[in-house]
C-alpha cells in the first residue's frame, strides 16, 4: 500500500536511526570500559610508585598497611601471588560491617637487602558507576538526538517538498474544459521542483491545445456531415413522390432512406459519445430519476408503432445530481432497447427500489458475448436497424457518474440493473 513520501521518510529514519545509534552505544560502551580500565592500571601504578617513595624517604616508618589504599609487607621468593597484573578482589571494613570490589597491582621491590610486596588498591565500585554515569549520559545525548533529527527532518521535508504539493495539487485541480493553464511557479528553489513545474505548464497547454482541435474536428465534421445528409433526405423525398415510380424504384428509395436516417442517427450518436468523453456536460442538477421513467415510458406509444404494455414498480423514488439531458438518454437508450430487442411475447417490466434501476424484457438470446454487449457496434446481426450504440452510449454516462451497471439473461428474460449509489 502507497504512502506519503514523507511517512516513509519517517519511518525509514526510526528503523535505521536507532539501530545505528545503538551499535554506535555499544561500541562507545566497549571502548569506554577498556580506557576505564587502562586509567585504572595507570592509576594504581602511579599510586604505587609514590607509595615506595614515601616509604624509602621515611626509612621504612611509614605506615604498612590502610585498607582500601595500600599494603606493604616483607616478601618471600616462594609467595604465589600475581605480580605487575591487575586483578579484581574484595575487601571487608568491618567498622562498616561491609565488603566492597576492589582492583589492586602487587609488585616486588627491593630495599635494604630485603624483598616487599607494595599492593595498592582503587575501587572497583566508582569505576563502575563512572562508567554507567557516562555511558547514561551518552545514551541521553543519543536519544535527544534521535528525536532532533526525526523532528527536523519533518519539518524541513514540509518546507522541501512544499512547491510539490502545490503543482499536485494544481495537477489535481487542473480542467481541461475550463482552458485553464496551471501557471506553476518555475522558480521554486530547487531545480528538480523547477523543471517539474515548467514540463507541466508547458503539458497543459498542449493538452489544451490538443482538446481544442479535437473537440472543433468533431463539431465541424457533425456539421458537415448532417449538411449532405439533409439534401440526400430532401432529394429522396422528391424521388419517392414521382408520380411514375415504379414498386421496385420506391423499395430502392425506402432502402436509401433507411440507410440515411441510421447514418444520421450514428452520426449524432458518435457526437455525443465524444463530447461525454470530452466531459462536455459539466452543469449538474438534481434530477429524479423516477420521474424520467415514468416519462418515458409513457411516450413509448407515441414513438414505437407496436410498443408493449410496459408495466413499472417504483416504489421509491431515486434522486441524482447529474446533467438531466444525460440521465434522460440514459434511461431511454435501455427502455428503447428492451423494446427494439423483445420476441413475439412483447413484455416489458421497470422496477426501481433501493436506488437501483431493474430493465427487463422478452427476448432471444444473445449472438454476441455479454462483456462485449456495451461495446460500440456490438449487436444482435438479427437488428439490422440499429447502430449499435445505444448501450455503449449508456456505459459511457454509466462510466461518468460512476453507476454500476450489469447484464443477465435467464429464462427467457434480459435483464440491466443500474445501481445509482
């Protein structure tokens, strides 16, 4: 699932960031505790050193032994004890009536002819709270620094990608039918940004420039073509009403004039797929769409001179904001085409209920496969008198409004439903 560049961003930073900061914690924790420890060693040599002077200078005087500082005692050559190597020990105070870790270095030294073992002692327990006090501390540093850079890599992505957001929202806003040019602004600061916005001005003026052409080509050629069509129809009927026409002149002539009212109606018929295409239609109104069945069911008698009794079930009414003209076509196209396309039993029903819209009608099953029934000039080859173009008309206005729209044949019966919601 897509989501917003900047959630993505986001998220990429708060997988990676803390991952990297805490290899980095780890890291600095190691190295932390080995220069701890190498303070340590240095500490304690240092001590030991100063020690053995202050009892030389003395005469051997100074005190031997203070717990948790130093020790001095005479030595034996055979005594096991770990020499010039630092190792962890306790040490017990018993006026505290405790015991506490201790780091202590034990080296020989020689004076007077005698061998002593100087052991000097840090403890082990401020080391370690050092170390947790530092280490605490870096961690704090880390974590403020992560929520630094999430906070201010949001902010700046905001600013960053703000000319983005307006030339998408231009993009979105953008009709073609208005001619209006998005004008972006081609000095955004970014280069990217810049380019972005002049490929896109420059795009909608072609894109207007092409609709133009395209929507006065299909106006024009309309016009055009209805001109010769009307003279052909005017000199038909002069031919027709020749009193010395012959029966097989006058079915030549019914056949011409046939074909030219089918030409006529295609013609008009494509103009209008183009200009639903073109969105040509954009003044919408509320329309009840009821009320336009039952208008137009009723003028079926006066246009089909055979037209079967149609019987309707609206029991609710059905309100849409649409272009009424489009609506009307619509709804007629399919009561037409339950008409045209019935058999002998010449049966009709219209039902409306729960926003949707149910046609059926009598017939013979198709010739053409039903995913291709609302494609142009798909038809039954037994219609010869129709365009095949009235439902490709209603998936067009279907499409527009987004109406769902299906097909079924059962028993003898066709059925289109239209679901307006």
């Amino acid at each position: 699932m897509s989501k917003p560049l900047l959630q993505r961003n986001t998220n990429l930073l708060l997988i990676w960031l803390p991952v990297i900061l805490l290899a980095c914690s780890g890291v600095f924790y190691v190295m932390l505790r080995k220069h701890a420890h190498h303070a340590e060693e240095k500490y304690l040599l240092l001590k030991q050193k100063n020690i053995w002077s202050k009892f030389i200078s003395t005469s051997g005087t100074l005190e031997k032994q203070i717990i948790g500082e130093y020790d001095i005692i005479e030595s034996a050559s055979s005594i096991s004890v770990p020499l010039d190597i630092p190792r962890d020990t306790i040490l017990s105070f018993k006026d505290r009536n405790t015991t506490l870790p201790f780091q202590v270095l034990t080296s020989r030294f020689h004076w007077k002819d005698r061998a002593y073992l100087v052991s000097t002692y840090i403890s082990s327990t401020e080391t370690s709270h050092l170390i947790i006090k530092v280490f605490t501390t870096e961690a704090i540093i880390l974590l403020v620094l992560l929520v630094a850079i999430i906070i201010l890599s949001r902010k700046s992505s905001n600013r960053l990608w703000r000319p983005f957001s307006i030339s998408i929202d231009a993009a979105e806003n953008f009709d073609v039918i208005r001619n209006a040019r998005l004008q972006l602004s081609e000095q955004t600061g970014t280069t990217e940004f810049d380019r972005l916005n002049t490929t896109l001005n420059k795009l909608t003026v072609r894109v207007n420039k092409a609709y133009f052409q395209q929507k006065h080509f299909v106006e024009n050629a309309s016009h055009e073509i209805q001109t010769p069509l009307a003279i052909i129809r005017a000199k038909l009927e002069l031919l027709i009403n020749q009193p010395n026409i012959t029966e097989k002149e006058a079915t030549l002539l019914g056949d011409i004039s046939n074909a030219t009212n089918r030409l006529s109606e295609m013609n008009r018929t494509l103009l209008l797929l183009a200009k639903i295409e073109n969105n040509q239609f954009p003044d919408t109104e509320p329309v009840n769409v009821s009320e336009i069945v039952q208008k137009i069911s009723a003028s079926c008698m006066d246009y089909f001179d055979e037209c079967p009794p149609i019987e309707t079930f609206i029991e609710e009414e059905i309100n849409v904001t649409a272009n009424r003209s489009l609506v009307e076509i619509l709804i007629s196209n399919l009561i037409y085409n339950a008409i045209v396309h019935n058999n002998d039993e010449k049966k009709v029903a219209i039902t409306i209920k729960s926003g949707v819209l149910k046609i059926e009608n009598t017939g013979e099953p198709l010739l053409v496969a039903t995913t291709e029934l609302f494609e142009r000039f798909k038809k039954n080859s037994h219609q010869k008198k129709t365009t095949g173009l009235g439902l490709a008309l209603v998936k067009q206005i279907s499409q527009l409004y987004q109406y769902n729209v299906t097909y079924n044949y059962k028993n003898g019966w066709h059925t289109v439903e239209i679901s307006f919601g």
